[in-house]
C-alpha cells in the first residue's frame, strides 16, 4: 500500500491564479481530511469528507473547496490564491473517523503564494 | 485561543536525558492522539489514549491521560538524536472523528 499520496509537493502561485492540491488513499478509508498547517500554529481542519459525495466544512474553509466523486480521492481547489493561502497542506485519511480512529497523513504540499 | 495547549513549545536537551512535553485542553476529550512530524515531512502517529488515567507505552516514549481527560503528557527517557522533531498533540472533541484539534506543536532538539 502507498498509504496516503499528495501532489505536488511543491507549488508556487501568483495571486488570483488557481490550483488543485491532488489527494489519494489506497485503504478503502471512508473518513478523508485536508488540514493547513503554519508555522507555530499547528494543524488546522479546512475540510472534510466523511465517504465519497459527502463533504463539510471545518475550522479555516474560506478560500477552498473540495469533491469526493471516490472513496480514494479528495482534491483541494483553491479558485483565487492570496498570500495568506501561504502553508502546508495535509491530506490524511482514516478507516471510521470515530474516536479512537488513528489519521494517516500523506508527505504533504508546499504551497506559495507570491 | 488554542484549543489545545503544548508545553514547552521547544526543547532542547542533551541526549540521554529525560523530558515531558505536556498537552491541555479546556474541554474533555473523547481522544488524545499523539503524532511525531520529522522537519519537512508529514506527521507519524505515535498512540492514542482515551480512558482517563490510561498509559500507553512505546519504546522510550510513555503516554498518559490524566483521570478527568483534560491533559495529557508524553514522556521521553534517555533521549536519542531519533527523536528529534515535533510532537502534535491532537484531538477529537466529538467522538465522530469531524472536530479534530491539533496542538501548536513541540519542537524537540536532542544533541549528541
């Protein structure tokens, strides 16, 4: 199993251009995730998918948005890239999402935006 | 305010040395999840504790939950340049795995 794949891994945007940060999960995991994560601030939720044509908002959604046509897939859009856009994306995925559910994360995407 | 509050926010120590990063919420938990991230890399899940007063040992490294489930702290014994990196306490505040916290992290030096 590749576990949880991100790409790309490095990505530099102007302002108001678009992207599509790309999330596959190889484990039939029902529960997927995106996350951003900024220096000293830890992770933050952005969205997240509970099985595939199901999606919710987390904690810091503004400025994404996300599909899940497959249980192996959920892309990150973001339509009009603005600095604070500027972090590390996390996809992470997990069998139930219930607690005591472990989350596997992929390397993740480093993303400017300039 | 952060959901989750990680003490020290870095540490450095000499190898072979002991030290504790500590974890706290303001709320109960239903999960507190502890995960490791190398620089530049994605985060390794290190255990999960989830009864108040459960520890959880793995090699070196001893988690534990304290009775009302509010705090929890990682332990390190004898220190190795392996450990290095940052520790992320994280945690499911509703037990459906959709109000997922992350802590601020610990940045942890270990010099040889």
């Amino acid at each position: 199993n590749a576990g949880v794949t991100q790409t790309p891994k490095f990505r530099i945007l102007k302002i108001g251009q678009s992207m599509t940060l790309q999330c596959t999960q190889d484990m039939n995991h029902n529960y997927m995730y995106w996350y951003r994560q900024d220096p000293g601030m830890g992770l933050k939720l952005i969205y997240y998918s509970v099985g595939a044509g199901i999606t919710d908002k987390g904690e810091v959604p503004n400025g994404y948005n996300v599909s899940r046509s497959t249980t192996e897939d959920f892309p990150l859009r973001l339509e009009l890239a603005a600095p604070s856009q500027t972090s590390v994306y996390f996809c992470a995925s997990s069998p139930r999402g219930q607690g005591g559910d472990e989350q596997f994360f992929g390397p993740g995407t480093r993303l400017t935006v300039l | 305010s952060q959901e989750l509050e990680q003490s020290p926010q870095s540490l450095i120590v000499q190898e072979g040395k002991n030290l504790t990063i500590n974890c706290t919420s303001s709320k109960t938990l239903y999960g507190l999840y502890w995960y490791k991230q190398k620089y530049g890399e994605g985060l390794i899940f290190l255990m999960m504790l989830q009864k108040g007063g459960e520890e959880k040992s793995h090699e070196k490294i001893t988690a534990k939950l304290d009775e009302k489930k509010q705090q929890s702290s990682l332990h390190i014994t004898a220190s190795q340049p392996s450990h290095a990196g940052i520790y992320l306490c994280g945690a499911d505040r509703s037990n459906t795995g959709n109000q997922f916290y992350f802590g601020t992290g610990t940045s942890l030096t270990v010099i040889p």
